[in-house]
C-alpha cells in the first residue's frame, strides 16, 4: 500500500487424460450454456512492479515476456494496466484523454494518444488487453505511489460513457479500483451494480465482453453482495487491502529501496481472503494480485504464494516484473498439475479440516471429480516438521486410491498419510478416493432448508436447472449470520446444472422463485 494507505484501506497418479478431458469438456458445456463464465482470471498486472510510472513501453514488454516464457501457453493471458495510465483530463464531451507521450502510435496509421494502440498490440500477441478506473469522482491517483496528486481519475457520472470507451478501445478487462467511492463514503454495492449494468450494455452495442475486476479491498463485504452483482455473469471483488505498496526497482528512492515482501504479507492477505460461501464457479474471490519472484521472495514464500493461491482458485494476476522472472518462479507459476486445482470447474477455495499444532494447517479443497481433493499443507512455522493426514477428516472411505505431490510431480504412498512439510512451506497433494455418502436435501416448492453445516464450513452440490438465459442470483441465509448470494449460469434444454459450493457453519436455507429457476437438490457432504 501506498504512504496514506491508511485512509484508503479500511485497510495421484498423474493427473489423469480423462481428467483433463473431463475439465475441457466441462468448460465447454459451461461456455456454450453462458457467455462467460469460467476460472478465475490469469494474466499479468502493472500496479506491483511500475506502479504510476506505467506507459506503453512497458506494457509492450510485459506482454511480449508473458507471450514468450511460457505463461501463455499455461493459460495467463490478460495484460491489465492499472492505475497511473490517466491523468484525469477529459474532452468537452467528456471522453477520457490520454497524454500522447505516454500512449504513442505503435504502428503506422495509428493516431499518438489513442487507447486502442495498446489494446490492439495486446491482441496481436494472441493475448486479452485490461484498464483501469475508480467507482467515485476521484481516483486512486490522489494519493499517488510516486509522482503529483492527480484529481478527477474517476468514472463516477461517466459510467455509460467510460465503459462503452473502453470496450470500444478493444479492452477486454476492466478494474475497478475504490479510492473515490471511499472518500464519497458511497455504498459500494450500490456502484459497482450500476457499474455491472454499464460493463453489460456497453457489450451489447460493441459485442466485447469487459471481464468486472471489484476492487474495494473487502471494506464493505463484497463476498455478500458480488456474485452476480448488476445481473453480472463472472466477477471477482478483492477481499483486503494491497499485499505490498509497489516495488517499482527502477526508482531507486529511499521508500521503494525499503519494501521488502514478508510471508506476513502473503499470508494475511490468504487469510483476509477466505469466504469460501461467497465462491463457486465465476465469482471469485481476489486475494490482490500475485508478488511471485518480486524483493523478499523466497522459492518456498514463492511455493506458499503460488500453492495458496491457486488452491483457493484465486485470480492469478502476477504483479511482478515478467522480464526478470527466475527459471525456478516461472516453473511455479506455470506448474500444470497446480494450474488444474486453481482451474478445477468447481472453482471453491479450501476448507481447513485439521490444525495438529498451532502453525501447522491442513487446507482441502473439494473438487470437480467425485472423490478428489486438493490439499495444501500449510506450514507457517519456523521448523519443518512431519504431517499425518486423517482420511477420515477429507470425507473419504478408507485409504485412499493414489496421492499425488504436485511440486515434484510425483506419486506418494498414501498407506500412512504421513507428509514432511518444510519450515514457511507448502506441500500441495492431490488425492482420489471414494467420498462418502452425501446427505439429500430436497427442493421444496421455493426453498431448501435446514441444511446443517454441523462442523464448519461444509462442501455441497447443488442440482438444478436454468432455462431463463440468464444469471439466477439466489440468497443463501444461515444461522451463522453470514449470508451470501449463489448466482446459477443458464443450463441448456433438459439439460441439468451442478454447482458446488461450501455452505457456511450453521444451518442454512436457500430461496427462490419457481417461475425463474428450477432448484432439484442439495447434496451435502459432511466431512
Ligand atoms: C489500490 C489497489 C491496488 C492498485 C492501487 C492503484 O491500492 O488496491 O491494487 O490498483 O490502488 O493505486
């Protein structure tokens, strides 16, 4: 965060083909049944490592690396420009200008100036172009990383009009970050709803989708209120405040020379970021944009960094300097057997089942594929130290079939269940057994109710179909107090939908209209 942060932030076998298979034609279904929806977003991210120094030379090159190194290949492929790219100016008919330095003509015909230079080189890589605005009056850029305050680098009164921009320009993700919504003390529920309605009709009129990126740092729950937010098909909202203040190395000043990334850092923002009854397939929790390789990093706070985030199926923007990255933090990031837990459909994050000693945490998260879980083991000590998993605790009958470690690419006798787990490290596992029986719950005629969460924070399918043609947001209530909201993506013809989720600790009860949706079932697995 940057120096008056404070007032900004309230602050197995090898995975089989056929599962592989399985995922591809998963997404398939989903694509072909909605517009959008899919795994969280990969891609790359200017805040971290240029903060407001950013400009088109540097976008270019960022791109160029992430096209060539092997993460687009690996499935990164949005290069999102955050703040720092608008210095606030607008025409007399309120259009964004940009200064013509910092946004030249890349090629010849184009005009000095003109947004969709970059966005179109972006797509020349075979890559997804992002941009950057704030919900209020103000930006960001008033309280800017290095360089003058910069007023007026908002949307707010320019919603229709920016957004439309924007996709007009060729963009295809939009962040929307929360300085100037913070400081007009709005309700952010409210803004980023009329912002969901902008994104959506300025893609009816240009038929380019702009992917919502909610940025207002978890300061007004947006793990209530995000999923399908404005009738929105896929979002994310960040769920705290900036991992790091930029580590922009080409400054070389006294406050940039001091920011060193701590595994503090990397494991608070994992812990500010679980709400895993707000997640399930397209609505995401955002943990921040990833610091892989950057200033402190270390391979196993790399290892942490990536087994966290991609178990918690978490956007993987990497913030750091692509042109720099480590053979070892490139192999991380690209790793496919973690890739394919962080892609897995059912998108949900982790569940912890087990603390054996204060530090030591075992993380599951419920897969796609009937009897499998990915594991993280969390050691967040200082001493290595030996793991035994209970079985029994992951919902499985017995020992399970095969145990797989993802970092070594290796299989693991699973008799004893007993992992060595390094000091500050992640070992992350995948494991195929038989779940147990789940427990049934029937739709009734607009409600399911009294499903009991006895333990914690409990793994469920919900069975159902949708023949609206469009997102179906249903509240999820529980006797916990926590509440979220479940957005069900259209099914096709008889076809029936399954979406997993993670109800909370409690008994929960969910509503809806029959006219709009049909609810068939609740399978819950109670581990
Ligand atoms: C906030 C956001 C960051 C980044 C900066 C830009 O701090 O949380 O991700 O966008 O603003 O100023």
């Amino acid at each position: 965060m940057k120096g008056n942060e404070a007032s900004k932030m309230p602050k197995r076998s090898k995975p089989s083909r056929r599962y592989f298979v399985f995922v591809r034609f998963f997404w398939l279904f989903l694509a072909s049944a909605t517009a959008c929806f899919g795994a969280a977003p990969m891609g790359w991210n200017s805040w971290n490592s240029f903060a407001n120094i950013v400009n088109s030379q540097i976008v270019q090159e960022q791109a160029e690396a992430l096209a060539s190194n092997g993460m687009k290949e690996a499935g990164y492929e949005y290069v999102v420009i955050d703040e720092g790219w608008w210095l606030g100016a607008r025409d007399a008919a309120g259009n964004i200008v940009v200064n013509h330095k910092q946004w030249p003509a890349i090629q010849p015909g184009q005009k000095d100036g003109d947004m969709s230079n970059i966005a179109a080189y972006i797509h020349s890589l075979g890559l997804k172009a992002g941009i950057y605005t704030d919900a209020g009056r103000d930006g960001c850029s008033m309280y800017p990383d290095s360089g003058p305050k910069l007023p007026n680098t908002g949307s707010e009164g320019h919603y229709d009009q920016d957004f439309l921009q924007f996709s007009n320009w060729g963009f295809d993700y939009v962040k929307v970050d929360w300085c100037g919504g913070d400081k007009e003390r709005r309700s952010g529920a409210v803004q980023y709803a009329q912002i969901a309605r902008a994104i959506q009709k300025a893609k009816k009129i240009t038929g380019r989708n702009l992917y919502f990126s909610i940025c207002e740092w978890g300061s007004q729950n947006p793990w209530f209120w995000g999923p399908g937010v404005g009738g929105i098909e896929s979002t994310i909202w960040r769920t705290g405040g900036d991992i790091i203040p930029p580590v922009v190395e080409s400054l070389h000043d006294p406050e940039h020379d001091k920011r060193v990334i701590t595994a503090d850092n990397v494991l608070q923002s994992f812990d500010a970021g679980l709400h895993p009854e707000a997640q399930h397939t397209g609505y995401y929790n955002d943990l921040d944009m990833m610091v892989m390789g950057m200033r402190g990093m270390t391979n196993s706070l790399d290892r942490v960094h990536m087994g966290l985030w991609a178990i918690s199926s978490a956007p993987l923007m990497v913030g750091s300097d692509l042109t720099r990255l480590s053979p070892a933090t490139l192999s991380l990031l690209t790793n496919r057997e973690a890739l394919a837990i962080h892609n897995d459909p059912y998108g949900l994050q982790p569940i912890k089942v087990d603390e054996p000693s204060p530090g030591i945490q075992i993380w599951v998260k419920p897969m796609a594929i009937a009897g499998r879980r990915a594991i993280g083991i969390l050691n967040r000590t200082d001493a290595s130290t030996q793991v035994k998993i209970n079985w029994e605790k992951l919902g499985l009958k017995g020992t399970p079939k095969s145990l797989r470690d993802v970092w070594n690419g290796a299989n693991v006798k699973t008799a004893n269940g007993t992992v060595s787990v390094p000091a500050l490290d992640v070992v992350l596992l995948v494991v195929d057994g038989d779940d147990k029986s789940p427990e049934e719950y029937p739709a009734n005629r607009d409600s399911i109710t009294g499903m009991k969460a006895t333990h914690g924070p409990t793994f469920a399918i919900l069975h159902y179909a949708n023949t609206s043609g469009h997102v179906v947001v249903l509240p999820v209530k529980s006797t916990s107090g926590l509440f979220t909201a479940l957005a069900l993506p259209p099914t096709v013809g008889s076809e029936a939908g399954a979406i997993g989720l993670i109800l909370p600790h409690g008994t929960a009860e969910l509503s809806f209209e029959p006219e709009q949706v049909e609810i068939r079932n609740l399978d819950l697995y109670a581990w």
